[in-house]
C-alpha cells in the first residue's frame, strides 16, 4: 500500500518548487518591464478581489476544520478507512466552503451596485 506520508512530501516537495519558480519569473517580468519604462500596475491586486480575502480564508479554514471533525466521527461511528475519511472530509468542506464563500461575494457585490 502507498504511504500517505511519502505522497505529502513528495507533492510538498513539488509545489515549493513550482512557487519558488513561480516567484522567480514573475521578479523577472517585472524588471523586464521596469527596464522597457512600461509601468508594472498589471501586477498590482484588484482591489475588489482583496475585499472578502478574510472571509474566504476564515469560511475556508472551518469548512476544513469541520472535515477533520465530521471525518474524525465517521472513521469512530462506521467502518470507513481512515485516510478516506479525512481525505475526502476535508476537501468536501472546504470545497462547500469556498462554493458558500462565493456566493456571499457575489451577494455582496450586487449589493454594492
């Protein structure tokens, strides 16, 4: 059987490297651009899309904390795997979460029109 933890360090490991490169070439778009005269603005956050960051993280992090907990009582209640359990727990409520969170955005958003 796979090990859960070889497969977390190993996707862990990957995504550090696609973000340090990420990070990497985007400095050099912008110095590009800088050394053209253009103005780097494009990079610059909208400010619409900063208005609900704390709520999406916050729905975000309880939608994934009541995974853990609703995983946790299936693995105890029933005889589901555990990895299972947690896995496919924890990506249901932060992904009922995020679903919530942007219908509240979007709610928030036609009110401010």
């Amino acid at each position: 059987m796979i090990n859960v933890t070889a497969i977390m360090i190993v996707g862990i490991i990957f995504a550090t490297i696609y973000g340090l490169f990420f990070l990497f070439v985007r400095r050099r778009e912008r110095l590009t651009l800088l050394e053209k005269g253009m103005d780097a603005s494009v990079f610059a956050p909208k400010e619409n899309n900063n208005s609900f960051i704390s709520l999406r993280f916050g729905m975000l992090f309880i939608g994934v904390g009541f995974g853990v907990l609703l995983a946790n009582i299936l693995t105890v209640t029933t005889s589901l795997n555990e990895e299972v359990a947690y896995f496919s727990m924890v990506f249901l409520g932060g992904g009922i979460a995020l679903v919530a969170n942007y219908l509240i955005e979007k709610k928030g958003k036609k009110a401010k029109e």
